[in-house]
C-alpha cells in the first residue's frame, strides 16, 4: 500500500520531464485515483474511518493557508523604484526571507517574484531565479510554522508555535547570510557585463509604488486565523480570501497576470500526495527502529535528501513519524508531539532543518518552487532545466552550505 505514495511522487517528478502535454492534461486524474484508492482501502478494508478523518482535516488546513496566502499575495502589485545594483538584490532577498516567515514561502513568492524580475528585467538571468527559490520559498521560511508548508503541518501535529522561532534561528541565519553573501558576489559579477546605458534606459523610469495595499488587512486576518480552533481558521482564511478577490481592483490582477491555475495544481497534488502517504507514516513509525536513523545528523541528511526528491512536507511527517515511534509515542496525538518537541531538540531541530532548507534542492523539493518556475518562464526569462538546476546550482553552491550547517549544529 507504500505504492502509491511512490507512484505519486515519481510521477510528480518525472512526469513534465517525460510529457508534460499529458501531464498538465491529466494530473488531477492520477492524483484522484492514486489518493482514493489508498482512502478506500482505509475506508473499507481497515475501517480507519478515524484515521482518514484526521487526514482530511489536515490536508484542508494546508489548503486553507497556502491558497489564502496565494490569492491575497496575488492582489498586491510592487514596483521597485531605482537600479538593480548588486546590494539593492541582496536587500531585497533578504527582505523576502523574513517576509516569508509571516505570509509563508508561497505567499512571499508570489508576492515578489514579478518585482524581482521586472527591476533585473535588463540582465535577468537563470541565477536570479535559482537563488529567488533558494532564499525566498525555502531557506527564509524556517522561522515560524506559517513559513514553511512541513513547518505548519508540524503545527497542526502539536509542536507549539514558537518553537521553530526559538530554535532555528540561528541555523535559520547562517544559512540565509551564507545564500546572500554568494548571491551578491555572482551578482556582481553579472552586473559589471550589463552596459551602463542599457541600465539607465532600462531602470530610470521606475518608481517605488504598491498598488492593493488593503490586501495586507486580509493578510493580517490569515495570520491571526493560524491561532484559532478549527473550523473558525479555516473559515476566517477562505473568508479573507474571498474579501481580497472581490475587493482587489481588476487591472491589479491583470498587471500581475494572476491566475488560479497554480494553486490548483498545488491543491490536486497534495490532494493525493495527501492520500496516498497515510501508509507510508505508519510503516516509518511502527518500523522506527529497525531503520538505523537514530543521530540529529542522520535524521537532518536522510530528512534532507528525501525532502529534495520528493517533497518536504510529506517528508518532514514521515521522519517526525519515525522519531516519535522510536520513543513509543505517536504521531496522532498532539500531546505526545508538545512532549517529544520539548524533550527531543536536537532531533526535531534536524528534521525541521532538513526539510526546509533541502526543499531548495529540486524543483519539486518545495510548492512554490514550480510556481516561480512557471511565473518566471511566462516572463521570457531563462531557467535551468531539473538536472541543469541540481548540477549548477544545488551541488556547488547549496549543498556546500547545509553540510557546513549540519556540521556546526547537529554534529
């Protein structure tokens, strides 16, 4: 009964890759059967009627705040005023970092992924979107459980609010500054080839400007919806939703080329990446001791390296599934996760990490990261491919920086 939880995320990775016409046509069929195949036997064979209960809510939670964050991001339009220089780039992916800490990795992408490209739009090139989805939609977002989509899955799970806060900060830190510092010296470098004249015709014009800013009172009642009981968060979220779609002017959707079609496939996607891996968590917790991952540095690599193919918040689940059986607590009980967060830092630490910052690591280790792709490609501008982007940019520049990171923190 794994299979299918296989065959979902190997058809997520593979599938645009082999034909992505047929893909793009029929992915909600696969997830649908895929995810209610696996229901049904939990419905009808087992009787855990219970157990699908509590993957419903969870599922709709996650819905619930990344597609809010999205459709809410999506009404605000942000000109940016003044020339790309190398510092200005790095200023701004800093400010999306911990941006993303407050309207999640999705909502922060969303929201400043067209700015980034329109202020380089002279010498924009394959970098500034590869380390766009390593600061800003991964490696920003560790620092609360509205960051990071496994973060709020945790969340859901138990592990209290402020606990990432309080513990991933600093890993949260050396990583974002590391990304930054190299980002500024290969901007640099690109900066100096783009001829001055072009720059001034390109950038003189440009103003500092934010159109939809009522949108940020929606983005204030999602945030304060994460503190309520369901079904209030998930009602006062869709209510917030609807709010920013009717109230946002029409030429501001426009002036974004703002679609639904991305939170769409997120929410078919998950619907059976959702369905499919309740077996999987089962076996990783009822099997947590004979699969030999027992140190913070083994659960920060083997959560890291599943996390970047396949996807990090089923990933970040079936470790914490794991961690939690090997002490004969489980999953399903908010309690026993609020003990084993309190008692269990350094591996909830090592997870937490490896999930997020080796979403960076593919394009389908992260949601937002195919979103940005997808934007930045209807845009004209040029994007590595899924092995050109592993073999430039995640094996020379990001996997250095997390092995330094779990060497200082979690050795």
């Amino acid at each position: 009964m794994i299979l299918p939880f296989g065959a979902m995320l190997l058809s997520i990775a593979l599938m645009p890759f082999i034909n992505l016409h047929w893909w793009e046509k029929n992915y909600p069929k696969v997830a649908l059967v895929l995810g209610l195949f696996t229901a049904g036997y939990y419905f009808f064979v087992l009787g855990e009627r219970d157990r699908l209960f509590d993957v419903a809510h969870e599922y709709i939670s996650f819905i619930a705040l990344i597609g809010s964050l999205f459709i809410v991001a999506g009404g605000v339009h942000i000109r940016v005023r003044g020339e790309a220089t190398p510092l200005r780039n790095t200023v701004f992916l800093g400010i999306g970092a911990v941006i993303s800490n407050f309207i999640g990795t999705t909502g922060a992408s969303m929201l400043m992924i067209r700015p980034w490209i329109r202020m380089n739009k002279y010498r924009v090139t394959a970098f500034h979107v590869v380390f766009f989805i390593f600061v800003v939609s991964n490696a920003g977002g560790a620092l609360t459980p509205i960051g990071d989509p496994p973060l709020f899955l945790g969340y859901l799970k138990g592990v209290p609010f402020f606990w990432t806060t309080a513990h991933l900060w600093l890993p949260w830190l050396v990583v974002v500054g590391a990304l930054l510092a190299t980002f500024y010296v290969i901007d640099s470098i690109n900066f100096r080839r783009a001829p001055e004249v072009v720059r001034e015709l390109e950038t003189g014009y440009e103003e500092f400007r934010i159109d939809g800013k009522s949108n940020f009172a929606f983005i204030g009642i999602i945030l304060g919806a994460v503190f309520l009981p369901t079904p209030w968060r998930e009602l006062a979220m869709g209510a917030a939703a609807l709010g920013s779609w009717y109230a946002t002017p029409k030429q501001i959707h426009e002036m974004n080329h703002f679609n639904l079609h991305p939170i769409k496939e997120v929410a078919w996607l998950f619907f059976g990446i959702f369905g499919t891996m309740i077996p999987a968590l089962d076996y990783m917790q009822l099997h947590s001791d004979t699969l030999g991952v027992e140190t913070p540095l083994q659960f920060y690599a083997f959560t890291g390296v599943l996390s970047a193919v396949l996807d990090n918040a089923p990933t970040y689940l079936t470790f914490l599934a794991a961690a939690l059986g090997q002490e004969g607590l489980d999953l399903g009980k908010t309690s026993d996760v609020a003990s084993f967060a309190a008692s269990h830092v350094p591996i909830l630490v090592a997870i937490s990490l490896g999930a997020v910052f080796f979403g960076a690591a593919t394009y389908i280790g992260n949601g937002p990261n195919f979103m940005v792709k997808a934007i930045a490609e209807h845009a004209k501008v040029k994007t590595p491919s899924f092995f050109g982007y592993i073999l430039r940019y995640t094996l020379p520049v990001l996997l250095p920086i997390l092995a330094v990171v779990g060497w200082l923190f979690l050795r």
